[in-house]
C-alpha cells in the first residue's frame, strides 16, 4: 500500500507541475511521471489513447481549416447579430450562444472573438459585464460534453462500446444537450442580478476616474459587423455543417455504415503446433490466417471513430480546395494551435494515467469498488476532482473512464455523470477564464486575492452540478 501511495504521489505531482507550467508542458512533464513508474519501479507501461488522439487531429484539422477560410468570422457575427438584438438580455443570451458555437465547432477556444463582445454589449448597456461574461466562459467549455465531434464525446462512445454499453454520439447528446441547457439557464438566472450594479462597483468607478482608463472603455468598440463576410467563407461553413450532419446521421443509423470480413480467434480454440512453435489462435488471426475450429470469419462494421476521422478530414480538404483557405493560415490559427496542444496533454496524460491504474485496478477495485456500487453518484466527485487537476475533459475520460468500468460501474452511471468532467474552473487558470478576465474593460470579472474566489466559481459550481443531476436522471430514466 506505501507503494502504491508513493506512485500516486509521482503521477498527482507530474500532473501538478505540468498544470503549474500549463500548454504543452502539461503533457511532456506526465511523460516524466511515466518514466520514474515505468524504468524506476518497473511498472509495465499502459497504452495511449491512439484512436482519440487521431480523432482530435481530425476535428482540429477540419476547425482551423473553417478558421482560416473565415467561416468561423461568420459564426461568430451571426452570434453578434443575435446578441445585440437584444442587448438587455445578455445575461441568458451570451452563455447560450457561446455555448452552441462550442457544440458546433467542438472546441471552447473559438469564443475569444466573441468574448469582448459581450463585454462591450453589457457595458454599453449599462449591465454589470461580469454577469454575462463569467457564465459565457462556462458555456463555452460545458458545450464539449454535447458536441458530436468533441474528443471526450467520442471517447467515451469508444471506451463504453468496448466495454458492452451500448451506445452512440446521439444517445449522448439526447442526455447531454438538454442536462447542459437547464444548467445553463440556473447558472445565468444566479448571474442575472449578481454583484453590485456598476454604479456602485468601486473597482468601475476607480477606472471612470482615470481619463485614459475612461476613454478605453467607453470608446473603444469590439465588434465583427464590420467585416465583410466573402462567399467562400459561408461555403466553408456549410461544408463544414454538411459534415456534422453526416457524422450524427450515420451514428444514428449504424446500419449505413459498410461492414468488413474479418477473423477472430474461435473461444476456447488451442494454440496450433507448426514445425515445433506453438501459434496461439489469436496469432493466427491476426495475420489474417484462416484455421477451420481455430479463427472463424466474422462481419465487423466501420466504427464511428473511423467515420469521425474519414469526414472531417474529407471536409477540410474540401475547404481548402473550394473555399480559398490556406494550409499555413490554418495552422497559424489560435484553433488548430489550442486544439494541438490538447493532443499532446491527453497523450501524456492518459498514457501516465493508464500506466497506473492499470497496475494498481485489482486494488482499486477492492477498496473502491463496493463505495461505487452502493454510492454510483461519487463518480461525478472523482471525475471532477480529476478535471481540476488535468484541465482536459478528455483527458479526465481516456484516463478514468476505462478505470471506472472495470471497477463495475454500470453504463449508464458513467454516461449519466458525464458532465461532471468539466471542473477546471476551479482554479482560474484556464485559458478562456483568463481572457475574459481581460476582456472586460470593466474590472468586474476578476480574480480573488485568495484564488478560489473568483467571477467564475459560483456560475461554474451550480451549472455543473444542475447539468450532471438532469444528465443522471435521464440516463437512469432510459438505461437504469
């Protein structure tokens, strides 16, 4: 048991100076912790979550190509549009809306165009920017959990089939989607009067006093309107939805999906002798080698990590091609780059995290998994302690989502606390709750002398707790 206490320790302080260096050092310092576990103390080494991975290059490559062609310019001044329409209710409107572009490019980083407006919008009105701004930046990572090519939809899809739970991107989001929005619409209704109103904030008058301070925020002007959106960059943005709709369309339908032959060892099946070595019928199959009563020919159809990775790649290459947007913009674009770096944190954050759970899961499974079987609910408190520590909601499902089935968790318990692995708000150290700390002009979206203390704490605790009760109450509805 010191043993296992002392490996913790390496994997929780390779995650903690990783988190203190942030980007991609998150993921090279976990490559650290795997190091001392494995050639230290001869841990054999777990596996990396290739197919997600390749999942998120796919998506990512798809997202900065919509980027660079200016179709994301677009999104984001149709969300304007709407937003000023109806500048007294930004407060409801601004997390819903950063929160659907979210779910539809499956990345929170596309809200920085977008943040300042919303500032501007509830400055200019007269409403506390803070309101508006701090559950804004909550939406844009809640949408991750109901995005159908978002790496933490697809994984957890992935490891539940593998798993037997049965279950496809629509099924998730048939929990996710309606669990995030009534979170969504508390979270926004305790932001909607929350703190004093701007006349009587000390920290907004300090800045009325300072004349250049003053000038900042009541002249400048952040907006998208003025630009001038080309044919090319709203073809992206439909081939780019095109390719969205095929994905939830042929995840709806496994059926229009083609099949292939394939072998497999026959259970039960003894290894056959061959010229004195001894092939196992799993070699066998393998090497695609056909032994009547050892492999047996069976049909397997295209999984959807495959489609998810053929469709956005497809579609990428189709703006590039039809949509005048260029390779070296896309990859000099804040999307590709953030998208990127995540692969590189899930990649060695999960590798860490399966190298030792994987080790220690017989124990694990004795000493927690009886708590689980009575207390299921706890999950949402591990997976969300998790998240704070690994700043990826991917990275808290290739890592704990595997962990959690052999441990016997049913199914639908994992699915129904599935929002729950977005807790990074925790700390304000994000780079979404950062920026819009900076966005606001104002100075009414801060951060606290004491760290926990901040703008984004109270929005971020009751739309995620509000989310993963709805979101467990439907699963337990419909698989429970």
């Amino acid at each position: 048991m010191i043993e296992a206490t002392v490996q913790l320790l390496v994997v929780l302080g390779a995650l903690y100076l990783g988190s203190r260096y942030g980007s991609l050092a998150l993921g090279a310092i976990s490559g650290i912790g795997l190091a001392i576990l494995v050639l230290g103390f001869g841990m054999a080494p777990g596996t990396p979550p290739t197919d997600v991975i390749y999942i998120i290059i796919a998506a990512v490559t798809c997202a900065g190509a919509l980027q660079a062609s200016g179709g994301m310019d677009w999104l984001i001044q149709l969300a304007e549009k709407a937003l000023r329409r109806h500048p007294g209710h930004i407060t409801f409107l601004a997390p819903f809306a950063t929160f659907f572009l979210t779910v539809l490019v499956g990345t929170g980083h596309v809200v920085y165009t977008l943040m300042p407006i919303i500032a501007d919008i509830a400055l200019k009105r007269g409403i506390r920017p803070e309101r508006p701004c701090a559950v804004a930046s909550i939406a844009s990572q809640v949408g991750i959990t109901c995005s159908p090519i978002a790496a933490a939809v697809v994984a957890v899809v992935s490891i539940s089939n593998l798993n037997g739970f049965d279950i496809a991107i629509p099924h998730v989001l048939a929990v996710t989607i309606p669990a995030s929005l009534c979170g969504l619409a508390i979270a926004a209704a305790v932001s909607y009067r929350r703190g004093p109103e701007l006349a009587d904030d000390p920290e907004y008058q300090r800045r009325l006093a300072d004349p250049e301070l003053r000038r900042k925020m009541m002249e400048a002007s952040a907006t998208t309107l003025d630009r001038k959106i080309s044919n090319t960059s709203r073809r992206a943005v439909y081939i780019f939805l095109a390719a969205i709709a095929i994905i939830v369309i042929l995840a709806a339908v496994p059926s229009l999906l083609p099949s292939f032959d394939k072998l497999r060892a026959v259970t039960g099946a003894a290894s056959v002798a061959t010229d004195g070595i001894s092939i196992t019928p799993e070699q066998l199959a393998t090497a695609g080698i056909s032994v009547p009563g050892v492999t047996e020919h069976y049909q397997s159809r295209l999984s959807m990590g495959v489609v998810i990775q053929i469709i956005m790649m497809s579609a990428a290459a189709f703006i590039f091609i039809f949509c005048k947007s260029k390779p070296k913009d896309a990859v000099g674009g804040a999307v590709w780059q953030n998208g990127m770096t995540a692969v590189v944190a899930i990649y060695g954050i999960a590798w860490l995290a399966d190298t030792y759970f994987g080790h220690w899961l017989p124990s694990i499974k004795d000493s927690l998994g009886a708590m689980l079987a009575t207390y299921s609910w706890l999950l949402a408190v591990v997976f969300f302690v998790v998240s704070i520590l690994l700043n990826s909601q991917g990275a808290v499902v290739v890592s704990m989502v595997p962990a959690a089935f052999a441990m016997g968790v049913p199914g639908w318990v994992i699915l129904g606390v599935f929002p729950s692995v977005y807790g990074y708000f925790f700390f304000p150290t994000y780079p979404s709750d950062i920026a819009t700390v900076n966005f606001d002009r104002s100075g009414t979206t801060r951060i606290g002398k004491f760290l926990v203390n901040h703008s984004f704490m109270l929005p971020g605790l009751v739309c995620v707790a509000v989310a993963t009760a709805v979101s467990y109450l439907i699963a337990s509805l419909i698989w429970g």
